[in-house]
C-alpha cells in the first residue's frame, strides 16, 4: 500500500546486503551455509516456537513444528524472493505448518474448539452472533486470573482471526506483513482485526468500562 | 469519514499504519466525534490489556540444542555429503 516504503526496501535489497543482516543470511542459506544456518535459526526460533505455541493445543507437537518449519527455510532458502522481507516468508512457512498440523488433527478427532478447518474465519457480524450463543467455558469470566481468562478466549477466536491477533499484538507486525505472511488481502487482515477485538471485548464485558 | 467509515480504519490508525490521507480524516473525525473518540479508547485500552499479559516463552538452551540437533539430523539424512 505504502509505495514509498515498498520502494525504498526494493532499494535496500538491490544495494549490497549488511553482513548479518536477513538478506545476507539467507543468500548464505540459500548456498548451503551451515553457519547461516545457525544464524537464523538463532535469530528466529523464540518468536516462530511462541507463535506456534498459541496456534496449538498440544504442547508436545510445537517441537515437532518448529523443526519443520526451519527445514522448510532450510530447504526452500533458494526459492526465497528477496523482493519479500525474510521475517514475513519465515512466518508465512509457520503458518502453513500451523495449518497442516490443523487439517491433521481435525482429521484424527474433532479437536476444533471454534470453527471448522478450512472455514473463511467467519468474518461476519452474524456468526459472530451465532458463536456468541455457543457457551463460554465454564466460569471464564469469573477467573481471577485475567491472562488465564484471555488464553481461554483467545484460543475460542476463529484460527484466522486468532493468527491475525497474535500477530499483531504479541509479534507486533504491520497489517501489510501480515496480510503477506496470511496471503490476503489488507482489508481482509484488518476486518479479521476488528471482528476478533469485538469478540473478546463483548466476552470480556469490556464496555462497561 | 463517517462513524462507520472509521471502524475500517481504526486500527491501522492506533498502531499508527494509517496513510496519509487517512490519517488526516481519522484525526479530523476523532475531534469531532465524541462517540468515536471514546471507542478508539477502549480499543486501545484493550489491545494494551491483552499485550501486558503475555510474555514471551523462553525457549530453553537443552531444546534449542534439541531442536536444532534433530534438523540437522534430518537433513543430513535426506543429502548425503555432496
Ligand atoms: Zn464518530
């Protein structure tokens, strides 16, 4: 959207690239550099493990996905346009592992604590209504804890709309990387944003403030 | 920019990702329009709500080296020594 800045990475990446920075990194992945390698694994395990983390109900499959996720960088470091910011492809191949993992377990039970796999995300105000009749868990509201409360409700959100939460509040990225790394459009990111912030701000009771 | 308008643009405005253009109007509307003034700060009262109450997971330095030991494994596994 912003062209101003979308020229001046443009700019950037045709320059020479920083020693360490992301563009060096993976030119050195891309040519089997093990030490590169380490370099980004390093640089990006902690925030892809956390993001994973909040997309998966089973703690012991996050190992497994973040391991997945870094062989597909690994692996596919020379597919990599560097056009594209590296961060936003990384989390972009965590995603499609988070989704994966998702059709699997649907498959094996039907784990879905919200919406069904594969469903647009329910961006709309009436199956906001609708899941506003299923019932919270039991004495959400009532928890003393509100971190617990909020876990509770944010695993409740539609998978689209909790990955774009989680994406920009906890990973703090712009709503154009995330409209990258979700592969649609801006306006879709931001109404994810506001029907997920309604959501959680109605089961808080936020408005009473 | 109407009241409705500004749901569209309301969070691109708080986290300060607005364009130009919409930036001015938003503004424009925020000091006029108490309603929306109000709800931009709940919203953002909110967003800082859920942000302060979550800290990152430390991932330990055992499974860093777990992890990161098995992916190594595994491509060695899949490439022969070139
Ligand atoms: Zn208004």
């Amino acid at each position: 959207m912003d062209s101003t800045a979308q020229n001046k990475r443009n700019l950037d990446v045709a320059t020479v690239p920083r020693p360490g920075s992301d563009e060096e990194l993976v030119v050195r992945l891309a040519a089997g550099d093990a030490g590169a390698f380490d370099q980004v694994f390093d640089r990006y395990h902690k925030q892809i493990y956390n993001f994973i983390r909040k997309q998966v109900s089973e703690r012991e499959n996050i190992e497994d996905l973040v391991q997945e996720v870094f062989l597909r960088v690994f692996k596919s470091a020379k597919n990599f346009d560097p056009e594209k910011k590296f961060s936003s492809w990384v989390y972009k191949i965590a995603l499609n592992e988070v989704k994966r993992h998702w059709k699997k377990s649907a498959a094996k039970q039907t784990y879905s604590l919200n919406t069904p796999v594969g469903d647009e995300g329910s961006d709309s105000e009436r199956q906001d209504f609708i899941e506003d009749l299923r019932e919270l868990p039991e004495n959400v509201l009532e928890r003393e804890n509100f971190s617990e409360t909020l876990k509770v409700l944010i695993d409740r959100l539609p998978d689209k709309q909790r990955t774009v939460v989680i994406l920009k509040i906890y990973h703090e990225l712009t709503f154009e990387e995330i409209s990258e790394i979700c592969e649609c459009p801006l306006s879709t990111v931001l109404s994810r944003m506001r029907y997920a912030v309604n959501k959680l701000r109605r089961w808080l009771g936020v408005d009473e403030d | 920019m109407d009241c409705k308008k500004i749901q569209d643009v309301i969070f691109n405005f708080v986290y300060g990702e607005s364009s130009e253009a919409e930036l001015l109007a938003t503004r424009d509307h925020l000091e006029k329009c108490g309603d929306c003034a109000r709800e931009k700060q709940v919203i953002e009262k909110l967003l800082d709500k859920i942000k302060n109450c979550e800290a990152q997971e430390t991932v330990t330095e055992d499974c860093r080296d777990r992890m990161l030991s098995k992916i190594k494994n595994s491509l060695a596994g899949e490439e022969p020594a070139s």
